[in-house]
C-alpha cells in the first residue's frame, strides 16, 4: 500500500508539474502572437502560393501516403503491443490511410485535439487525435460493444487526468482500447488495472516523440 501510495503521489506531482509548464508556454505564447502576426500574414501570402503549385504537381489525391507507417504489433510480456517499423512524423492536411485501427502514429493534422482530459461524444478525425499522442496523450477508445457503465466510469477518469482524451471508433475491433504513441492494448472495462498501468506508463512517458508539447489550444470538437 505504501509503495502504492508513493506512486501515486510522484505521478500527481508528475502532472502537476506538466500543467505548470504548459501554463507558462501558453503564457510566452500569447506574447508572442501578437510580435509574430505581420510574420504570418506574410508568410499566408508566400504559403498560398506554394500550397497552389503543391497540389498541382502531386495530383490532388485524397489520401497522404502511408508508406512512413510502415510496421507491425509485436505483444510485450504486459500484454500491450509495441509498434515495430517507422512512424511518419509530416504535418498534412489530407487524410491518412493508417495501418491499424485506432492509429498509432504516423503523419498528422498539424492541428492537434484537445487532450487535457478532454472527452468527445463523437468520433474526432484520427489525423488531429494522432497529433495529440505525438505530445504525449492516451487516446482512450471505444465502440458500440462497450458497457455504458465502463464508458462513463473511463470518460470520468480522463476528466481528471491531463494529457489523455476519449471518443469513439465504431471502426476499431475490441470494445476499449487504449492507445499511445507507438502502443496501444485492449482492456476488459473500466475496473481493469491495466487501465491506470498504462496511464502511468504512457502518459507523457518515454515514448513521446515531443515530451512537454501543448494539449490545449487545439481542437475541441
């Protein structure tokens, strides 16, 4: 019990400390809008351009190319599964024919969804949810087969919980899934203890390709 107690309290502080530095980001960030705007509009006029001459020559297509997410699942002995191949890292703006179901990783929205325990009542686009788990989120997921009363008891603990978010995916095969950056793993409801071990892990954990990056100002809905 005390270790447990210990754990506890490293990872609250853990979260706390995150919530501060964000903080202090959004802050210098809002000095910095107002220096940087003449930048943007400037920067609006020369990107149109070759966002124009961009489309021409790669034909327009619908779906950005997946080849960089290239891979497979290997199980580890905690039962989640570890992406073993390349995980595309690009900004687009197409959608992106991702090899699993949820995602993973791979190329993203350059806009990220909200993730400071934020849940959606309806599926969000997997491009912004991806961008999200590139910060350091869990994805918390679900579909049509997950207990009501699980899915209540896990939107109320990513409430509570910075750097996660929740919505559903009719698409995915397992009822509750979980999923990182580069690992993901199904759990059996809300009571399941994998559930807090892989919020403890993966949180803003080592497998973050950019620790300390925001979870708000991005996406709501």
């Amino acid at each position: 019990m005390g270790s447990a107690k210990k754990s506890s309290a490293a990872r609250t502080a853990r979260i706390e400390e995150m919530r501060r530095a964000e903080q202090a980001r959004e802050r210098r960030n809002r000095i910095l809008t107002v220096a940087a705007s003449v930048v943007v509009v400037a920067g609006l006029v020369v990107g149109g351009v070759v966002l124009i001459q961009s489309q021409s020559d790669d034909g327009g297509g619908s779906a950005a190319d997946d080849a960089k997410s290239a891979g497979k699942f290997v199980t580890d002995a905690d039962g989640v599964r570890a992406w073993k191949g390349t995980l595309g890292r690009e900004h687009v703006t197409k959608s992106v024919d991702y090899p699993v179901t949820p995602p993973v990783g791979g190329d993203h929205n350059p806009v990220w969804m909200n993730c400071d325990g934020d849940v959606y009542e309806d599926e969000i686009n997997p491009t912004n949810a991806v961008h999200s788990l590139e910060h350091g989120a869990v994805w918390v997921t679900y579909n049509g087969d997950a207990p009501k009363a699980d899915v209540e008891a896990l939107a109320a603990k990513v409430k509570k919980t910075p750097y996660t978010l929740m919505s559903p995916v009719d698409g995915q095969k397992d009822p509750i899934v979980l999923t990182a950056w580069g690992h993901q793993r199904t759990v059996t409801g809300a009571a399941d203890p994998a559930v807090d071990a892989f919020l403890a892990k993966f949180v803003q954990g080592q497998q973050t390709p950019e620790p300390g990056a925001a979870c708000t100002n991005g996406l709501s809905k």
